[in-house]
C-alpha cells in the first residue's frame, strides 16, 4: 500500500479525534450548534475519493453526488410536508448531517474492500 494512500486512510479518523477534542475543550458545540461530524465531512470526502481511486481505479465521489442530491430532493419534500414550509437553515444542516452518515458508510465500505481486493 502506498504511504500517501495509508493516509487518507488514517486522516478521517485522526482528524475526527483531534477536532472533537477542541470541541469539546473550547466548549464550541453549546455555542453554534456546530459538531465534530460537520467539520469532518469534507476530509471523509476527500477520503473517499482517493481511497476509491486506489483501490477500484474509480472514484466514488460521482455516484455520492448523485446519491446526496436524490436524498436532497427526499428531505426537501419531507420538510415541506411536515413544517409546511423550508426552512433553510434546518434543511441544509439535515442535508448535511445525512451527507456525513452516507460517506461514513462509504468510508468503511470502501476500506474494507481494501483488504478483500
């Protein structure tokens, strides 16, 4: 396995550890309401991407893209019919939080593939 590949492996979770522990130091998560897995998301994507290149010579980032802007069209749907109304801020951080579940999952799937191929 490549050194550079080993650490956008390893980046996700270290990243998630050092990021939760100045959280909650600095006491962020009662003040805006932002939380680890929001800051996370972006290198899981990263992540993702290179790890998927490497070991299926594709990338995962277009069928995510795909997958995230179905899922964006569901929850836009849902918001309207349960609160009769969108309301941004509520919906992009749902957005946003789903974003992080479903690259999270991709994440371990595309690491256990790792070991299999």
């Amino acid at each position: 396995m490549n050194g550079l590949v080993f650490v956008w492996y390893i980046l996700p979770l270290v990243s998630f550890g050092v990021i939760q522990f100045f959280m909650n130091k600095r006491h962020l998560t009662n003040q805006n309401g932002l939380r680890t897995p929001d800051l996370v998301t972006p290198i899981l994507i990263l992540s993702v991407h290179f790890t998927s290149k490497n070991v299926l010579n594709e990338s995962l980032l277009p069928y995510f893209s795909l997958m995230m802007l179905l899922i964006a069209m569901l929850i836009a749907v849902f918001h309207v019919k349960y609160f009769k109304v969108l309301n941004y801020k509520r919906y992009f951080k749902m957005l946003w939080r789903i974003a992080f579940l479903v690259i999270s999952l991709i994440y371990v799937v595309v690491f256990i593939l790792q070991f299999i191929l």
